[in-house]
C-alpha cells in the first residue's frame, strides 16, 4: 500500500492558502452538492486525478 510521503507542514500551508483565496464556497458546476473538506481540495492526493486511484486513508491530513 502507497503511502502519502508528502511534508505535512507544506501541505497545511497549501490548505490554509486554499482557504484563504475563498476555498470550500459553493461550487459553481454543482452548487447543489456540499463541499467535502481535504477532498475538494488542492491538497487531496487524488487532486486531478478523474479515478480517484489512491484511498482517502492514505492521505496525511486524514490522520
């Protein structure tokens, strides 16, 4: 099993910028759907990645 092998403080760091410009409002392609804190996030190990290939549980902020 893969694990997330990235520095946790850069990823904090990562997440609080994500916040700060406005991260986790309401979506303009599904506003009807509410925001999944880390994974609709840059942070999210599976960002960009269309099948989601790695489990949620390997992911540092999960944790």
């Amino acid at each position: 099993m893969a694990k997330d092998d990235r520095d946790i403080l850069e990823v904090l760091k990562a997440e609080l910028d994500f916040v700060d410009k406005g991260g986790y409002a309401c979506s303009v392609r599904a506003p009807w759907m509410p925001a999944s804190i880390f994974r609709d996030s840059p942070t999210c190990i599976n960002f960009c990645d269309p099948n989601k290939t790695r489990p949620c549980s390997e992911c540092l902020l999960m944790g």
